[in-house]
C-alpha cells in the first residue's frame, strides 16, 4: 500500500470581505495548507477553541465580535494562548500596529498585501512555535524551561507565555550576557531575513518583561543595540 501523506497544517482564517477570503485561501491549498474559515468574530473563536488549528489568519474589522477582542480570548485560555496568529488589517498606522502586537498577535500585515508573504510569514510562525530548539531544560537562576512542553517557570511559579514569547525568552536565556541585536531577534525567533520590523521585537519584549515580574530588570535594553538577558541578578 502506498504511505499516507502527511496530514495537512489547519489554518483557520477569520475574515469578512470575500474577495480577501477567496485570495488567502486560494494561495493557502496551493502551499498545501487546509483552510478552515469564519466570517465573523465569534464564529471564528468557537472554531479556534474547536480545531486548534496550527495559526490563525485575523482581520480585525470583522462583526460580531472585533478581531483585538478574538485575540485577547484566544490568549486568555490555555488550550488557544500559543496558536500564532497573523492579524490582517487596512490599519496601517505604526501604533495600530504596535496596538495589535500588545495584543498578543505575533505579526501584523496591513492590507493591501503579498499573498506569498502571508504564506511564508505562517510557516516561518508555526516552524518556530514547534521547533524551540535543541535540548530540553534550561535553568539560569529562578527561570527554568523545558523546551519538549514549552513550559516555563520563574521561582517555581508558571508563566502563561505565547509560542513566540516563549522563543524570544529561550533565545535570550541561551545568550545570556550578550547583546542581541533586534534584526538577529527577528531571524533567530520569527525566522524573517532582510525584513526590517524593530516594533515587532520591541513590543514583544515589551510584553515579555512585563510577564517577568519582579525579575524583569534582567532583560536589559541596550539603547542603539538591542536587547540582553542578565547572567545574573
């Protein structure tokens, strides 16, 4: 008998307008993704919650409930807070952008956009959210990971971290003591090479220090460098 294929990556895309429905779509089957869809807000929470898809395509001027909304829900349950999710949107503005990342979306498109940069920004985002890395423990003082379940825990106490927070902490914890560049962040943690994105590293920093506490002084800023983790207290 023939192997069976693999099965496919799910992704669920939630969005209003069915001209831009019909394009992401048809480029998604192409890439050999399935495609799972909702036209409004709470149609798509209840399939996320349902399918657990591999990533979520999110417009935000969506009815019934507003794609922010989506996204808080989805980063407020356990079973949904590390799906990636690609908010796509005409808000084209620096702070509506930065506004999506605070969110919990772990990139933002603005229409219009590429289709094929849509597809290889969801299969850059779902490799990193599978693949944290070689090894599994990594202790450095009260933090310890364990990459095999993405579980992290600061003095004995569990932090609720997306699959990206989860890359960028690990990332920096094996670094610990050097500067890391924000265009090294964006290739070694969403895997993006000769894209310029500094607002997406920072507000996910911005969102991980804040999940630190009380340790966050030891993710450092380095003004005109990039970011570091302490080594030590």
């Amino acid at each position: 008998m023939p192997a069976k294929s693999p099965p496919k990556e799910v992704v669920l895309v939630i969005e209003d307008e069915p001209d831009v429905l019909d394009l992401i779509r048809l480029h998604l089957r192409k890439e050999g993704f399935a495609v799972i869809e909702a036209s409004d807000g709470l149609a798509g929470l209840k399939l996320a919650r349902e399918k657990l898809p591999a990533a979520i395509v999110l417009d935000l001027m969506i009815p019934e409930m507003r794609g922010e909304d989506v996204c808080r829900q989805l980063r407020a349950r356990e079973v949904t807070a590390r799906i990636p999710v690609i908010m796509l949107t005409a808000k084209a503005r620096p702070e509506d952008r930065v506004a999506g990342l605070e969110l919990g979306a772990d990139d933002y498109l603005t229409k219009p956009f590429s289709p094929r940069e849509l597809v290889l920004r969801l299969r850059l985002l779902i490799q990193k959210s599978r693949t944290p890395g070689p090894g599994e423990q990594l202790e450095v003082g009260p933090f310890a990971l364990d990459r095999a379940t993405f579980e992290v825990r600061l003095g004995g106490r569990k932090l609720d971290l997306t699959a990206l927070e989860f890359k960028l902490l690990v990332t920096l914890m094996e670094k610990r003591g050097q500067v890391l560049t924000r265009e090294s962040l964006l290739h070694d943690v969403w895997g993006y090479r000769n894209m310029s994105n500094s607002r997406t590293v920072d507000t996910h920093v911005r969102r991980l220090r804040a999940k630190l506490r009380p340790h966050q002084d030891r993710l450092q800023t380095v003004h005109g460098e990039g970011y570091l983790f302490q080594a030590e207290e």
